[in-house]
C-alpha cells in the first residue's frame, strides 16, 4: 500500500488571505502548493480567447480539461504561472480575470474536468491545498482543513491597496460590490459552493496580523500531523 500523503487545504473568500498564508505556510513546511483558482482562473483566459461567452459548458470542460498550464518560481521566489508556453502570471491576476473565473466556477462539467487535476498535486512530503472546496470536495480526508475568513469590508480595503500599490487606480465602492458579487456566486452555486468544511477550523483574520494566521495554523498542523 502506497502511504497516504498529508493534505492541509485553507478555502476561504476572496481577499481573506489564503493565498498568502497558504504560500507561506508551504514554504515553511516545505510541501508542495496547489493554487486551485489560478487554475479556474486559466480556464477563463484559455476560454476567453476561444470566445467565453459563446461558448458551452461543453466547450468550457474541453477548455479545462486540454490546460497546457505550467508552474514555476521567479528567483524572487514569486510564483510565475504558462499557458501554453506564455507567461500568463499577471494576465490571470486582474479584476476581470477572477470575474470571469467565478463564473466557468459555475459549470459542473469544468468542476469535474479540473478534479483528477488538482489531486494529483498530493506529492510527498505534503501538500497544501488553496481554494473553495478543497476541504468539501477535493480532499474530503485532509488531515487539517482551515476556513480562512474576513469582513467583507477589510477583504475590499485589502484588494484596493494591492492594486494602488501596483498602480492601478479603482474605486473602493466599486471593489465592494465586485466582492459581493463575487461572495454570493461562490457560495450560491449548486456544485462545491464555498462552504466550511464541517470538521474545518474557522479562522477570522480581519484583525490578525497575516503572520499570526500563519503561526496558528502551522501550530494546529504541528498537533494534529505531529
Ligand atoms: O481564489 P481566486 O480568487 O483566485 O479564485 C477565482 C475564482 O475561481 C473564485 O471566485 C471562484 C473560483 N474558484 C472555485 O470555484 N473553486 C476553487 N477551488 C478555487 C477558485
């Protein structure tokens, strides 16, 4: 029997910082990083360049199945991400992108498409899983599932001061309700909504300082995983 390779996934909504804490707590474990909405967020951006809205679901899953996605790291130690050999790193970052991410999310046919996918990133020595249903749907037998959340107020005033820091220029209104949008889609669809887990350790980190959101969870895997 092969042994089983522990899985630690964080789910959460957009802009609670499970991405950050997921990056940092892999790097100090030293396990592998399945990012899942980056790669909803490729299946948007291969879509889009065949047509999303015209497209089926069917055309989507094909989309989403054929992903020609590679994953790298800058010197830096920034993630760099390939679609089809081009780098595509910033492209699936905007607004848009995670918009139209959100909505091929909808489509059970790209769900099932991308589920063997993201699996196949459990690699020894571990892994830990970012996303909406890594703990619900993907990896139901984690040893450790965080739900990582925050006010939607402060996830807003988060997203503003990436993109001013990165010079982009958009109203805090109008991020708000993006986000809204955003939260009601993701929990509301039929299939793998964002919902905690039922055995998930619920974190809030409107006020928590992201390293200590990184202390805490190591400091659960460190009981629970030894
Ligand atoms: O985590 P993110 O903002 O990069 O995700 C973009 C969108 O992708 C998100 O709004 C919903 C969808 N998504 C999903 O449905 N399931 C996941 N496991 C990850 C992302």
């Amino acid at each position: 029997m092969t042994a089983r390779i522990p899985v630690l996934t964080i789910d959460g909504p957009s802009g609670s910082g499970k991405g950050t804490v997921a990056r940092r707590v892999a790097e100090r474990l030293g396990w592998h990083l399945l990012d899942s909405g980056a790669l909803y967020r490729l299946v948007a951006l291969a879509s889009r360049a065949t047509g999303l809205e015209s497209m089926d679901e069917a055309g989507h899953a094909v989309c989403a199945a054929t992903l020609d996605v590679r994953f790298s790291s800058r010197p830096d130690g920034e993630e760099q991400i390939w679609l089809a050999g081009q780098d595509v790193t910033a492209a699936i970052r905007t607004e848009r992108a995670g918009d139209d991410a959100s909505r091929v999310a909808v489509m059970p046919a790209v769900r099932s498409a991308l589920l063997e996918r993201q699996r196949a990133f459990a690699q020894s020595p571990g892994l830990v899983a970012d996303g909406r249903d890594m703990g619900t749907v993907i990896f139901p037998e984690a040893e450790v599932k965080i739900f990582l959340t925050a006010t939607p107020e402060e996830r807003a005033r988060r997203r503003h001061k990436q993109l001013k820091d990165k010079g982009l220029d958009v109203s805090l209104a109008a991020l708000s309700r993006e986000i809204a949008e955003r939260d009601r889609r993701d929990s509301s669809r039929a299939v793998a909504p964002l919902v905690p887990a039922s055995d998930a350790l619920i974190l809030d980190s409107t006020v928590m300082p992201i390293e200590e959101v990184v202390d805490q969870v190591l400091s659960v895997m460190r009981q629970r995983v030894g």
